[in-house]
C-alpha cells in the first residue's frame, strides 16, 4: 500500500491482533508491506487503498510487548509490577490506565512508565468509568498539564480533551462502516453528534448534501466545531448546538444517525418527525441479550407511531456490559399517505 496511509493502517491492524509480529514490514521507499494473520474483515483495507497479496516476510527478531518494557522502567516494588495494568486507552499522545488500588501511592511513577514506553504527554486515571448527563469520562490526570489530543481514525482527525471527552474505541468499526455508507447528495442529520463521531467520517468519505450534527454538550460541541475545520469539512456539516427534539422541520432527512445509547428510543418519536418517507435511521440501543431479538425492533415500531418500519440489518457494535450488548439496527420508515 502507500506509505502515507501505512502507519494508520497497522495500528487499525493492530487493534483488532492482525499484524504478524514474528516477520518484518517490507518499505521500499513508495510503498508498504504489513504481515497479517488472517484476513482483515469488513473493508478494512479498501478503506486504506490497500490490497491482500501474497508474499514471504523476513524473520524477525522478537520485540518485547510494551507491557514488559513498563513492568522494567517502572520506580515500582517488584512485587507491585503484575498488577500494571496489559492494557490500556491510548488517544493520541494521551494514555488513559484503570488502577489497583494497591498502586494508589505509587500512581506517579507508573504514570510516567506508561508515558515514556508509550510517549505519551499526559495519563490519565480512570476512576469511575462514565458518568452524568454528557456522559463524561471520570478520570483523574495523574500526569501532565492538560489531555487535549489530536486522535487520528481511519484518516480523521479527532481533536478532543480525554479528561471530559468520551470516545469509545470499541466503536470504531461502526464509525468506519458510517464513513463507507454511501448517501451522495443526501441530508443527513447525526442527532447526538458528539465531536463529530460519525458526522465528519461521513462528510470526509462520502459526498452527502448536508450534514446537520446537533450535539447538547458544549464543550463537545466547542470541538466539534473545531474538528469540522480540522478535517476541512465546514462547507458540508452544519453544527448545531442544542436540544435535538428541537429540531426544526419534518420529513427534512433523508438518514438519521441516532449514536446514543441507553435512553436512544425516548428520542425516536423526533426522529420520525425529521426523515423523510422512506428515509432511513440508524438507532443504536443498549439490550440485554435475551432480549436481542425483540426489544430494539419493538423500540423503533413504538417509537415509528403508525409508520411501517423495515429493519434492514442488525449489527453488533460491541459489548457494553456482562450480558448487555450495543446494537445498531438499520431501519426504513414508511410514512402513511
């Protein structure tokens, strides 16, 4: 593949444990090879300009996986070193740890471990997971002065502050499938559109007319506004701050993208009123999964309000809880004459 889209590529292999470590990467100057183990799935390389193609990799020598070269660097007791943390949230150049409790004293020291193997600026703690009405990450900064980051996905460019800023790694194949989504000259409209999660993808990807990415939170829309600029997206994605129940128009979109979850379908009776006949809504929805196979459709026909509704697939986005799932089901409204 090309080499300027290369490094984004192996991380995103990475991620998902497909790049074979017991060979070398090829780089002939132009171009780049990257071992796999497997096949990558879902358009994964399509949507980096890359191909399979068969070929025999030198040998390499074996690296030392980063968690072992913390467990050395890190001003820690040697009986404390198996309860670092083997994995981790990496954002940019800010890395994110979940802690024992028995590290509490010795926070700063592991703390700049994770930030000299990983260079990273800042690390933060997480202390609560997420919370409140925005959804905020409840993190504690344990190192550096501040958790602004620019994260690179997929080719875009995500500016946020990991200290009060969500972005759920375990979403990226869904925000990859939303940027592979072909909606030429359509309006879109991302009701809880964060900083951009699925809206900029769309509108760097895809050519659709408008996107309208309505967000509540103003700090996330502050860098929403700013990631719209960073991506070079300002002339397609309008951002509006506010309640998206107030919204104004009906039958206006021609897709709607409701990435929320938890609450989702108290929103749905807003997001008939905004597409159009036939248009189509993305609801994402948190289910136990007995209830899989009924409650997210059940969901989208109350929500519907008469209107025929045709699921057109389901998908798992990932898991949310022991025994709860994030699904996202692709559905058709049909508004009656």
């Amino acid at each position: 593949m090309e080499k300027a889209r290369a490094e984004e590529l192996r991380k995103e292999l990475a991620m998902f444990h497909l790049v074979d470590k017991t060979v070398s990467i090829l780089d002939d100057g132009d171009f780049v090879e990257i071992p796999v183990v497997g096949e990558p799935a879902g358009g994964l390389l399509a949507r980096h300009g890359a191909v399979n193609v068969d070929m025999v990799f030198p040998a390499r020598e074996f690296m030392k996986d980063p968690i072992e070269i913390v467990r050395e660097q890190a001003d820690v007791p040697d009986a404390m070193k198996e309860l670092l943390p083997h994995k981790w949230e990496q954002f940019g150049d800010v890395v994110v740890l979940k802690l024992d409790h028995a590290l509490d004293r010795y926070e700063t020291r592991v703390a700049e471990a994770y930030a000299s193997v990983l260079r990273a600026k800042a690390v933060l703690r997480d202390v609560g997971g997420i919370g409140g009405e925005y959804r905020e990450p409840v993190v504690k900064l344990i190192l550096g002065s501040d958790a602004v980051t620019t994260h690179v996905e997929n080719g875009i460019r995500f500016r946020f502050d990991a200290s009060k800023i969500m972005f759920s790694s375990g979403n990226q194949e869904e925000r990859a499938r939303m940027a592979s989504t072909r909606c030429d000259g359509e309006t879109v409209i991302d009701m809880f559109a964060g900083i951009g999660y699925f809206s900029i993808p769309i509108a760097v990807r895809q050519r659709p007319g408008k996107v309208v990415a309505c967000e509540l939170n103003p700090v996330a829309h502050s860098f929403l506004e700013e990631n719209i600029r960073l991506n070079g997206v300002s002339g397609v994605v309008e951002p509006v701050l506010g309640d998206n129940r107030e919204l104004p128009g009906e039958s206006v979109a021609d897709r709607i993208i409701m990435g929320y979850v938890r609450t989702t379908h108290e929103y749905l009776p807003t997001a008939v009123r905004l597409v159009k006949d036939g248009g189509m809504i993305h609801y994402h929805e948190t289910c136990p999964n007995e209830l899989l196979d009924r409650r997210p459709a059940k969901h989208l026909a109350e929500g519907a309000r008469g209107c025929r509704v045709i699921v057109e697939s389901t998908r798992m986005v990932k898991s949310y809880a022991p025994g709860v799932s994030h699904v996202v089901l692709d559905a058709r409204i049909f508004k009656p004459s």
